[in-house]
C-alpha cells in the first residue's frame, strides 16, 4: 500500500513539474508576442497616396475581366426524356404498392 502511495505522489510531483515547465513557455511566448505587438505598433506605412498600392491591383483585376471575356462561352444543352419523374421514392411505393402485393 506504501508503495502505491509514493507511486501516486511521485506522479502527482513530476505532473506539477510539468506544468510549471509549460507555464513558464507559455509566459515566454506571451513576452514574444507582446514584443512583436510592440515592433508592430512602431511600423508605419505611408498613407499618403493609396493609388501606389491600388494601381496595381487595378491593373491586375482588368487583365483578369480581359482574360474572362476572351474565353469562349460553352452552352449546354440537355434534352432528357423520362418514364417516370424524378418523384420520391415514397410516392412510387404509394402509386405501385397494390400492384406489388
């Protein structure tokens, strides 16, 4: 009974440990973020002329609309003829079930 007593208390030390161990990492990647937020919040882009940015994307969304329009169109077309409609299978088993019996 000793035995499973040390046994359990020494998994309960180690499991502590090893909480602690991923406390701390957590804390130090915390620390890493909050640093990165930092360097972030000091970053700053130019905002005084958009058109640098959005001109290129311009360019690229026309070449794309150009791209589409170029492309021929298919047109399918499909003509089915069927004995029985596309009915539930419920309704067959409703219309059919006296001639099944």
């Amino acid at each position: 009974m000793e035995q499973v007593v040390k046994e359990i208390l020494q998994q309960q030390k180690d499991m502590s440990a090893e909480m602690e161990k991923e406390s701390e990492a957590r804390q130090q990647v915390f620390i890493k973020m909050e640093a990165y937020e930092k360097k972030l919040d000091t970053i700053k882009i130019p905002a005084s002329d958009p058109s640098v940015i959005l001109s290129p994307v311009k360019r690229w969304i026309e070449e794309v609309k150009a791209t589409v329009e170029k492309q021929p169109t298919t047109i399918v077309q499909e003509k089915r003829h069927q004995l029985f409609p596309n009915w539930s299978v419920e309704l067959y088993k409703f219309i059919f079930n006296p001639f099944c019996s």
